[in-house]
C-alpha cells in the first residue's frame, strides 16, 4: 500500500506540473509485498519477542535501553536489509546496490529517526507484545511511500 501511495502522489505531482503520468506500476507494490511477508513481519515479530526476554519491564531503564537498541541497533540493520533485498528482487547489481546506499541510506536513515522515534518508544513500551507489528504496520503506510520515493 505505501508503495501505491508513492506513485499516486508522485502522479499527482506531475500531473500538476503537465508532465506526462505513467501507469501504475504493479512490480513496485509486488516487490514491497514479498518484502513484508518475508522479512518485515517475521523479522519484526521476532525482534519484539527478544526484547521482552532481552529487557523485561523489571530491568532498570528498560523504556530508554529499548528504544535505544530499537533505533541504534535494529534500525540501522533492519533499513540496510530493505535496500539490499530491494536490489536483489529488482534484479540490480552490487554495484547497484552500493551506489543506492552511498546516496540514500544515511538521509534515509536520518529520516527512519525522525519519524520513527516517537512512535518507537509508544509501541515498545506501551504497546502489548502481540500487537507492535500490527501499531508499526499502521505507521509503516506512510514510511514504505517515503522509502519507495527513495528507492526512484
């Protein structure tokens, strides 16, 4: 959905400005739907279910440790897997993918703290367990649309 949601604004944008509009292009949702189905969901569901065993609420600090392993750790790791898994499933080289990192990944990343954060630091610690995929899904539309801007 968010990448849909980046082409239809992307359309809008130039129709406005009397460029001419492609047609939807149907590979972009398809690549990001594999991507959610097979890394985003199982990598994310299990990443909370460590850190519940990692830093229970009992532990000293565990609203700040989390959120800090959360955006220091997994973030970081978890936004150089997308553009690496987007590169494999557009069929693009190595070279491809370096050249996409060296220019997108740290305004990228900068942009994942920006907008993340805060809403981070509610799902991991307010959030039940069995429904922090589900909140991050809900904030993931808008984020996936940013990213597959991006990805262009």
């Amino acid at each position: 959905m968010g990448n849909l949601l980046s082409q239809a604004l992307e359309a809008k944008r130039k129709a406005k400005e009397g460029i001419p509009v492609k047609e939807i292009d149907i590979s972009g949702p398809a690549r990001f739907a594999i991507y959610g189905l097979l890394i985003t969901g199982p990598v994310s569901h299990y990443f909370y279910q460590l850190m519940e065993v990692l830093m229970p609420t009992t532990v000293p600090y565990c609203m700040v440790k989390r959120l800090l392993l959360d955006r220091l750790i997994f973030a970081p790791a978890f936004l150089l897997l997308f553009f690496f898994v987007m590169n494999i499933l557009e069929g693009k080289r190595w070279a491809d993918f370096q050249s996409k990192v060296n220019s997108s990944y740290w305004p990228a990343l900068k942009m994942n703290w920006k907008v993340w954060t805060p809403f981070q630091f509610i799902n991991i610690n307010y959030v039940a367990v069995e429904f922090r995929v589900l909140f991050a899904n809900m904030v993931a539309l808008f984020w996936y649309a940013y990213l597959a801007s991006v990805r262009k």
